[in-house]
C-alpha cells in the first residue's frame, strides 16, 4: 500500500476538483455505464473501460477495496432492429455481442468487473423502481408507458448545467401530446409487436433506457456509493436523469454517486467517430494492426478529460513508446538471472523509489496517467544505462538494489496495466524454434560464418524478430 495524503477528484457535479472522501473507509463502490450489446465494440467504447480499469487497479494499489459494477443494456430498440436484419432473437444478439465485448477487452487487458448485470436480469427492481416514483408523484401512466415528470425534481439539469428552461429551447424530441411536459422521459414502454416484453402494473412492456442504471446501482452498492462514471456523451440525457429518478425515489438529494467521473470524446484523425463519415472503427479492427497492450497505453498516454485523438501515427509512436518499456523490462530480468554482492545500483534504486511516489501524485491527482506514465519513462531510462553499464562496461553487478528498483518499476507498469503478460507464444514451440535458430546463428557467428548468420538474422527479422547482440550473448525480441 502506498502512502498517500490527498485523492482529488474532478466531480462534473460540481465542476471542480474535490478531495476524496470515501463513503466506507478503506472501500470504493463504482459502477460505470456499460455497452449495448448490438454490434462489435468499438475504440469509443474501450476508452472509459480502460480508463476505469486504471483507475481501479490505482486504488486497489493503495488498499482500497474496490466493488466495480457495470451493466450491459441487453434490452433496446437497437437489438432489437439488429435481430431482425440478424434473423436471430434479441437474446442471441446480446450473448454475441457482449461475447465480442468481453473478448475486446480481454485483449486490452481490463480486469473483469464484480459484477455485470444485465437488463433483463433485473426487471423485478426495475418494476418496483418506477412503482415507487409513481406512488411518490413523481412518474405518471399514460395508456400502458410511464414517463417520468422532470418538473417535479427541483433538481433537473444540475450534473449537466442546464436549466430546464434551456433545455425545452433547445431539446428536439419527439412529440407526444400525452406527455405533461415535452421533457418527460419514459421509464416503461407498453409493449409492441413482436417484442420482448415483461409483465407490469401497467401491462406488458420494457423499461426505457435511463431507469436500468439506477436500479443496477442501487441493487449493487447500495442507496449511495461513491463513483459513477461514462463517456461525456451520457451527461445529458443519461446520467441527468439517472439521477432525477434515483433521488426522487430515495427521497433524498444527497443520495446516489458521490463523485461524477467522465472521460473525454475520441475523434479519428482529428473528426468525429461517426459511421456516416466511415471512420468508426472496432476494437477488432485495430488489433488486426496493433496488439492490445498498445492501444491500452495509447489511451491512458492522454488524461482522461481530454479528447483523444486516433491516429495510425499516434498508435505506433505508442508501440514505440512501449517497447522502450519493454526493453528496460526485460534487461533488468537478464540482469537479474545473475548474482552480484556489488552496490553500484544505490543511486538507481533511491531514483526508482522518487519516481514511484511522483507517479503515485500524479494517479492522486484526479488519476493523471498521462504524466504518471512519464515516470515510468525516467525509471526505464536509468535501467537501461545501468544495464548497459554491466553488460558492456564491466560494472559489478548489485542484485538486491535492482532488484527493489524492477519492483518499483513493475508496480507502476500494472497500475498502467501494461508488461503483465509474455506473448501468447511464450514457452511454445515456435520459441523453441526461434531459440535455437537464434543458438545457431550464435555459434555461425564464432565460427565466422558471417554468411549463415546474416541469413539467420534477416529471416528472424522477416517473422518480426529482433536480435540484440551484447558482450554477454544474443537474445530475441518480438517487435
């Protein structure tokens, strides 16, 4: 556990940087709007979910126990319409596309959430919910659907700004004149042909899209809980509803999430994701070109709040930016295989130490990754001169101070949630290949067939296979 005097947090509620306070000492509850589950994730939805599983492994580091929920909206007007052009039900379309989700993130190495609720999982509380909002005046029936009324919270458009004046000026909804106020949201939709629908109060329906998320969070941690994050696009109308209806509900302003956490947009090539300027790409496509520990770190390269933008030459100045990484990684390791008595490491190791406590700072300083990041730089750089010390300079080698400084240097790398995994071919047979050609090429070189071992060298590089050549032998790297 690291020491620390102060988390602040930037809170959208009150636009401004707060102190964390948890609601339980030594516990963290969030829970962070999921996917719908109609087609194949995309690098929009990856970003909060790497970014929160920063953020979590962050807290984890500093003792916290943390309980992360996030749902999936398996019941939607969207999977719906995809099982009809699928010809499958709505079901098949959500286990397809939430295996695809889990399968996307699994790739950008995000730890499994507590739990995953899903919609349809949880129409007893959704039902019991919009009962109660009735009953406290604050929802109406109208032939079957129930809307919420947004003139009876005092609070409406606090989390985004707005008034609701403001919002009426500007809103484009759909006209119903059953609705009491055009800004009335439906919490129950009566149901419609060829469906899936529930039994209700009201006869049979679904829930409307803002009343999952309230009854998800409050099922799993409870009336109040401290974090509730999402992407900036679900400020409004989303979360400012999330939380009309979960106050008016508990009957108190002070309930629900503490702290309001939003990440920022990702644009492609400096322009809006969007399908109709056909620059919406999956997480699948982009790992047909990248593994996913680079695009993990490419986003958490960039702070949270501000927009990213995605680019072919961002992604590889963040695979080179990695690999500098991996290499001061793998150096200590070969290092570390040795013995050594010496002290030559001191000054490395006091460095390793002051990095990790700025890198902490950094990660308490509303979870800036972007410079946390920096410091696990100035560390890789230091391991690399002092390996290059000992390998090619003779430098005695000091076990013990390396070794306590690759500690610091692994702690902050899975906070990062980077370096924790070999290649999937590790301890394969195609290693063994590449192991023994590489012991080939070695005994070509001492033998001075300079001709066998240029060709072992040029046919490794051609399977993406760099060779590194020291004082102290030759090892294999992938690039």
């Amino acid at each position: 556990m690291s020491n620390l005097r102060d988390i602040s947090v930037y809170n959208t509620m009150t636009r401004r940087k707060e102190k964390f306070a948890p609601l339980e000492e030594g516990k963290v509850g969030i829970y962070v709007c999921g996917v719908t589950p109609y087609n194949e994730p995309h690098i929009g939805n990856a970003r909060p979910f790497v970014t929160w599983d920063a953020i979590r492994r962050f807290f984890s580091s500093c003792g916290y126990e943390v309980r992360y929920i996030q749902n999936f909206t398996d019941v939607d007007d969207k999977i719906i319409r995809t099982s009809h052009e699928q010809k499958i039900t709505w079901k098949e379309v959500a286990d397809k596309y939430i295996d695809a989700y889990f399968k996307a993130m699994d790739a950008l190495n995000v730890r499994r959430a507590d739990a995953y609720p899903r919609v349809s999982d949880t129409m007893p509380e959704i039902i019991e919910m919009v009962e109660g909002l009735i009953e406290k005046g604050y929802a109406y029936e109208m032939d079957g659907d129930v809307c919420y009324s947004v003139e009876k919270f005092g609070g409406y458009g606090k989390l985004s700004g707005r008034s609701l004046d403001d919002m009426m000026a500007g809103a484009r909804v759909e006209v119903d004149e059953r609705k009491r106020n055009p800004m009335d949201f439906v919490l129950w939709k009566a149901a419609k042909p060829g469906e899936p629908s529930w039994d209700s109060p009201w006869g049979k329906g679904r829930p409307g899209w803002h009343i999952e998320c309230s009854a998800m969070s409050l099922k799993y941690l409870g009336r109040t809980f401290d974090f509730h994050g999402g992407g900036s696009d679900l400020i409004f109308p989303h979360h400012e509803n999330e939380i009309a209806q979960s106050q008016a509900y508990c009957g108190d302003e002070n309930c629900f999430a503490r702290y309001w956490v939003h990440n920022g947009f990702i644009t492609i090539d400096e322009q809006k994701m969007s399908k109709s300027l056909h620059n919406f790409l999956t997480v699948a496509e982009i790992l047909e070109k990248y593994p996913g520990e680079v695009v993990r770190f490419f986003i958490l390269q960039t702070h949270y709040r501000s927009p990213l933008d995605f680019s072919d030459e961002r992604l590889k100045d963040a695979a080179a930016g990695l690999s500098r990484l991996k290499t001061a990684s793998d150096n200590a390791e070969e290092l570390l295989k040795r013995d050594g008595g010496a002290d030559t490491a001191v000054a490395l190791k006091k460095s390793a130490g002051e990095a990790k406590e700025k890198f902490f700072e950094a990660m308490a300083d509303d979870f800036n990754t972007a410079l946390a990041i920096s410091y696990l730089f100035a560390v890789a750089k230091e391991i690399n001169v002092y390996y290059n010390d000992v390998v090619n300079h003779g430098t005695p080698f000091d076990k013990e101070n390396l070794s306590s400084a690759k500690a610091d240097f692994d702690e902050m790398a899975g906070i990062i949630g980077i370096l924790e995994s070999k290649d999937e071919a590790a301890s394969s047979d195609e290693d063994a290949k590449i192991d023994a050609l590489v012991e080939e090429r070695l005994a070509a070189r001492k033998a001075k067939n300079w001709a066998r071992a240029d060709e072992i060298r040029d046919m490794l590089k051609a399977q993406g296979i760099i060779i590194e050549d020291s004082a102290s032998g030759s090892r294999w790297k992938r690039a």
